[in-house]
C-alpha cells in the first residue's frame, strides 16, 4: 500500500499546482488580454465541461478494469475496445462544435470588443482544443488505473505548465492576442496525448509478448458500467455547469469573465479534496471486489476525516478572508462596481462547494461496488430542483445570485449520499456524521474565527499569516482529537501508529 500513498502525495502536489497555477497566471491572462478576453478562455472550460459528457463514463471504466487484478491480455482489450468507440465519439464532438461555431457566436456570447467573425474562429480554435483534452483523459485514466499515477501527474504538470504558464510569456514577448493563446494549448494538448499513449502501450509492450485481444466485444459488466456511468457524466455535466451557462448567455462576457473569477476561488476545496477521492478509488475497488468490508469499514471513516479537514480549513480561510484575497490575488484589476457582488457570490459558493467536496469519499465508495444508479437518481433531482432554482435567483438578484441553488441542491445531495452507502457496508453513519464531520468543523470554525478577531484589530499584517497560522493550528487540533478518538496514544509512538494503520 505504500504505492497508495505515493500515489496521494503526487496528486496532491499536481492538484497544488493546479490552484496555484489559477492564482498565479490568471491575472497575467487579465493584464495582458483583459477581462472580456478572459472571459473567452472561460467558455474553453465551459465547453470542455459540456463535451466531457460524450466521455459516457469510458474513462472511468478504464480506470475501474485497470485497477483489477485481471491478465494484461485483458486489460489491452477492455482498452483498445474503448478507444475506438472514444476516437468515434471525439470525432463526432468536433464536426458538431465546427458546425455550429457561428451559431454560438452571434446567440450565445455577448461582448462589444469583438466581432461575431473572431468570435466565430475563436469557437472553432476552442472546438479543437476540447476535443484533444477530453482524448487525454482516456489514457492518462488508463495510467492511473494501473497505478502509475505519480507518472500521470508528472506528465499532467509539465502539460499543465506549458498550457497554462509558458502561454504567458508567448503572449508577453512574441504575440499578444487569443489566436496565439488557442493556438498554442491545440499544440500542448495533443503533445500531452501523443506522450501518454506512449507510455501506455508502453506497458502492454513490456507486459506481453504479442498485443493481442482477447475478445471483440466489451464484456456485459463493463457495458452496464459504462451504461450507468453515461447517465452519471451527462447529469454532472448539466449540474456543474448550468451556471456557466446561464451566466455567458445571459450576461456579457465582463460578468461572465467576473464570475468565473469568482466560481474558481470558490473551487479551492474541490480541487484540493479531489486527490484523495481518486487516489483511494482503485483501493475502494480491490476491497469491494474482495468482499472486505471490515477494512473498507475501518478506511472509509478516517478517510473522511482528513478529506473534511482539509475542505474546512480551506474553505474557512476562502469566506473568512475573501476580500483580503480577492485584493491579493487581483490587485485592482476588478472594477469596484463589481467587488462585493463577487465576494458576496464566492462567499455563497463555496459554502455549497464544501457540501459538494464532502460527497467525493461517498460517490468513489458507491462506483467501487458499482453502484451508479443512486448517482443517477441524484442528479435528476438536483437538474430538476436546482436548474429553476439558479433561474429564479439569477432573475431576481442578477450574477451574484447564482450561489444560492449551489448550497441547496449540493446540502441535499451530501445528506442523501449517507443513505444508499449504508446499503453496501456499515460504516457508521452517526458517528461519520457527528465524530468524523461535525467535531473537526467546529474545531476549524473556532480557531480560525478566533484569529481573524485578532486580525481585524491588526490590518498592518498580511492575511496570509493568520491564514497560515489558522490552519497549523486547525492540523494540530484536529490531530490530537482523531488520536483521542481511535485511542492512539499522542506523540511520535502514536503518529508511527497512525500512518502504519492507513497504510495497512
């Protein structure tokens, strides 16, 4: 298991980089193209986010065979199956965004910097683009699923930093506009493609000694994965990004590069949280497979505890200290007409982004046993609820409004979740709500509200102390009461304890 832990130390430090990366490159992006421009980068991720439904679950099906004990001979099959069917679907994603790039352009967007001409070839650079990113998450699943996820990240990082920071100094220093900024993440995708499928049949090459498949036809259980999975992709896509929607068609392209501003400080927690969720997903599997539910028992719970305290400690130091960062981070690049609509709605934001990165644990436990229609039954209510509810609060209260169906349908989602897990294995869900979630939330909300009380009376010292200090202080709390309450003695002896247990 020692590769398990690996495994979460390296895609922490991948997803780090991709937090830091928003910080530190997103106001480079505004300085040197402007807000509407920025704007235009954000719809790249909207309609990367639309597409990623075409993915109809293959890569989460590649990564749950490859995490399987099953031969080599296998798995090559399962893989060269899918990815077929994922070169079909790519192509077929791309000629319908070339066909209707116009259409987008003069209905969708709306903007008086540009004309319906450069919108229409910007859409058709960010149609290509998407394509090749969503083609790459099929291998880089693939590498991940066979536990070579410290390779993946590798490779993600230097992709990540070559599209997203070495953009900048070729916007600075040779050609300043948005076809050059397309242009150049169309060329990082498909290098980052063409380098993880070497890799992959890499591995098959130095496994077998022929690549042959076995069959031609994916086997049932894997087509009833993916059939559920499918369900799951188009529902996820819909509820995470609705917003997006509304907001770009609904408002310029200034509110919307605003509100994407806001919507990524928000997503902190997620993307912090993530890493571990998918790093145990392949243990989840292997336990589940196994029929060892005393460990899956043992697991789930502590997992948890350090999922939520690391979401609390970043969302409180998010909510609490907002408009201190948005000053850090953006300088006076946001027009002050805008400020405190964009702190009231990050606020809003991430206190349903916390709901939602607390369902990460439930949602791998329950795709380890296969289990995805309770995924699906979720997601048609949150579209049914939620999607009248953003509406209604983006009518009523404009952009900054859009935060409020956030909270509802992700609280009801994460309550939900507590109950069709139970079904699968008991894992205590009292005492995971109350001794595993409630306990160190309090512990995080005391110690960082206590802070920013002294903070507020000593402004001539940077936020980022008292954040930094919080959380130190919010790690060692919350350290010493997971050690009371798994009766591990305090100190070096009961640290060793500690990390040999969740290895084991």
């Amino acid at each position: 298991m020692r590769s398990t832990v690996l495994n979460i130390l390296s895609n922490y430090g991948n997803k780090l980089w991709g937090v830091l990366s928003i910080y530190l490159f997103v106001p480079l992006y505004i300085q040197l193209l402007g807000v509407e421009a920025y704007g235009i980068i954000s719809f790249y991720t909207v309609v990367l986010s639309i597409i990623s439904l075409a993915d109809l679950g293959l890569s989460s099906a590649v990564i749950k065979e490859f995490s399987t004990s099953s031969p080599d001979s296998y798995k090559y099959s399962v893989f060269r199956l899918i990815e077929k069917k994922y070169f079909l679907i790519c192509g077929a994603v791309l000629s319908g965004l070339l066909l209707t790039s116009h259409l987008v352009a003069i209905s969708w967007l709306q903007t008086d910097k540009f004309s319906n001409e450069e919108l229409t070839k910007y859409i058709i650079l960010i149609s290509f683009g998407v394509v090749f990113q969503l083609c790459s998450s099929l291998y880089y699943g693939a590498l991940f699923g066979l536990g070579y996820q410290a390779k993946a990240n590798m490779y993600q990082f230097f992709w990540a930093l070559l599209r997203s920071g070495f953009v900048v100094v070729i916007l600075k220093y040779f050609s300043n506009n948005l076809y050059t900024y397309f242009y150049w993440q169309i060329i990082c995708n498909l290098a980052y493609i063409i380098i993880l499928r070497y890799n992959l049949l890499a591995y098959f090459k130095a496994k077998m000694e022929v690549l042959f498949m076995e069959f031609s036809k994916l086997p049932k259980h894997v087509l009833v994965y993916i059939g559920g999975m499918s369900l799951i992709s188009i529902i996820s896509a819909v509820n995470t990004q609705i917003d997006k929607i509304l907001i770009s068609s609904l408002f310029t392209l200034k509110v919307f590069g605003y509100y994407t501003l806001a919507s990524s400080l928000a997503q902190s927690p997620t993307l912090l949280g993530m890493p571990l969720a998918t790093s145990l997903f392949p243990t989840f599997v292997k336990l589940a497979v196994d029929g060892d539910s005393e460990r899956l028992k043992s697991l789930f719970p502590i997992s948890n505890y350090v999922l939520n305290v690391l979401v609390f400690i970043v969302s409180l130091s998010l909510y609490i200290y907002i408009a201190d960062l948005f000053k850090l981070w953006l300088g006076n690049r946001i027009e002050s007409e805008y400020l405190h609509d964009m702190e009231f709605l990050s606020r809003t934001l991430i206190v349903g982004t916390v709901f939602l990165s607390m369902q990460l644990l439930f949602y791998y436990a329950l795709l380890a046993f296969g289990k995805t229609k309770y995924t699906v039954y979720q997601g048609i209510v949150q579209i049914t609820l939620g999607v009248p509810l953003l509406y209604y609060f983006i009518a009523t209260m404009g952009f900054r409004g859009a935060g409020y169906s956030w909270v509802i349908i992700n609280m009801g989602a994460y309550i939900y979740l507590f109950f069709p897990l139970k079904k699968q294995f008991d894992y205590g869900a009292l005492s995971l709500l109350v001794y595993y979630t409630l306990v160190p939330f309090v512990i995080c909300l005391v110690t960082f509200v206590l802070l920013y009380l002294v903070y507020v009376n000593m402004l001539n010292i940077n936020c980022m102390y008292y954040i930094v200090f919080s959380s130190f202080l919010s790690v060692f709390f919350c350290t010493v009461y997971l050690f009371k309450l798994r009766h591990i003695p305090f100190g070096l002896s009961g640290l060793k304890i500690a990390l040999a247990d969740f290895r084991n």
